[in-house]
C-alpha cells in the first residue's frame, strides 16, 4: 500500500531544483531594481494630499505621502504571490483527493507554507501603508477584513495538520480545507470592485489604472517575488524529499 502511495512521486535533483537558487538570486535582483525604480521614476499618487511639505526632485511633497505611496510597489507584487501559491494550494489537494498519492499533499503543504511567508508580507507592508497613509494600524475595509479572514484560515490549515494524528485523514482533512481557503482568494481579489473602497483603488482595469512609470517598478517587484517564490518552493520541495526517503530507509532498516 505504502509502494502504492509513493510510486511516480519525484526525485531529488534535476533542472528545477538546479535553478531554485538562481531563481532566489534573480528574483532578489528584479525585486531590488523595482524598489530602486519606484523611487527614482515612477511619480506620486495623483491628488493626494500633502502633509509637512519637502522640496523632492522640484516638487512640492510630504514625506510620509512618500513613503506610504512607494510601499504600494512591493505590498501588491508580495498580495499576488500569495494567491499564486494558493492556486497550487488548490489544485495539488484536488489532485490528493482524486488520487491519493501523499506526494500531491505534500506539494500542497509546501505552496501553503510558501503563501504563508507572503500573507504574512502583505500584512506587514499593508499595515504600514494603512499606518502612514490613513493614521490608523487597521480599519475593517472589506478587502482587509477577507485578506485577514483568508491569514487566519491558513493559520487554520497548519493547526488543522498538526491535530490529526492519523497521515490519511490528515491529508484528506487538510485537502478538502485548502480548497476552502482558495475560495477566498478570488474574494480578495474581486471585493473591491463589488464593494468600492478608497483604501484598496481597482489597480488592474481596461482604462489604464497605473502609468508606464508606474507599471515598470510593479511588475519587476511581481516577476521578482515570484521567481523568489518558485525557488523557496523547489528548495523546500528538496529538503522535504530527501527527509522523506531517509525515513522510508529508516523504517526498512528497523523491519
């Protein structure tokens, strides 16, 4: 049965896991040169206000309308790498309870892990932007409210692991509650368009929403988060391979 369960599941090594470094490497780099961007060439937010006025780069503006502005270049990229890793979330606990091959739960385990880090990014930088820009640490603006919900769910996710003793109801328990946690993810996308909100504007939309200016930092923070995400994941995916086929050599040795 064990056999069963592990046949077809992947090796260590290959190309995947041979780029996973380089991935980090330069996604740390697009990441790094859209930071730089966003503050050397994409312009401020149009009509905000201005608070302690400073002359930067022949303009009038408030240093902490600055700040808070920019954040907004790596709080996005960090938001959507998140879901992305939710999207695989979902699909390897679909491809679990369809097979039950322990391999799938494994990779859904880990595209969780690899969302928690940037959920926990997204609250981070948000929290500052909300901090900065508003005056306030937290309002119950409705893309915050089901981003919070959807944190707390994947804090569920990993309780949930942790509780059931049993590897098959687990595996099963922890698919069928990924896919929950995925049915939030287009919620979070999608809210701010059922419900407008000034604090989370529509970014993505037919009339242009952000300036090339604007859209060259965004998208070099986005393709560099997700390369770093893609190689955590492989990276990870190894080590949690190579402790899974030391302890299938451990239980053979102690039969």
């Amino acid at each position: 049965m064990a056999n069963e369960k592990t046949a077809g599941e992947p090796r260590v090594g290959g190309r995947l896991d041979a780029i996973a470094p380089w991935a980090i490497a330069i996604g740390a780099i697009l990441a790094t040169i859209g930071f730089v961007v966003n503050f050397t060439v994409a312009p401020l937010v149009n009509g905000a206000t201005v608070s302690e006025p400073a002359l930067i780069g022949g303009t009038l503006v408030g240093n902490k309308l600055l700040l808070s502005q920019k954040i907004f270049y790596w709080h996005m990229p960090v938001a959507m790498v998140s879901f992305t890793a939710l999207v695989f979330t979902a699909y390897y606990s679909i491809r679990f309870l369809m097979t039950k091959r322990y391999c799938y739960d494994v990779r859904a385990r880990l595209a969780t892990e690899v969302s928690l880090i940037f959920v926990l990014c997204t609250m981070v930088t948000g929290e500052m932007w909300t901090r900065f820009e508003w005056g306030v640490w937290w309002t119950w603006e409705p893309r915050l409210t089901t981003y919070f919900i959807l944190m707390l769910m994947i804090f569920g996710y990993f309780i949930l692991r942790n509780a059931v003793e049993d590897t098959e109801r687990r595996a099963v328990y922890s698919s069928v509650f990924g896919i929950l946690i995925f049915i939030d993810v287009p919620i979070c996308f999608l809210i701010t368009r059922l419900i407008p909100s000034s604090v989370h504007p529509v970014i993505f939309r037919t009339d242009s929403g952000l300036s090339p200016e604007m859209l060259l930092p965004l998208l070099l923070s986005l393709f560099g988060f997700m390369l770093i995400a893609f190689g955590l994941y492989r990276l990870r995916l190894r080590t949690q391979l190579m402790e899974d086929t030391l302890a299938r050599i451990q239980d053979k040795l102690e039969d």
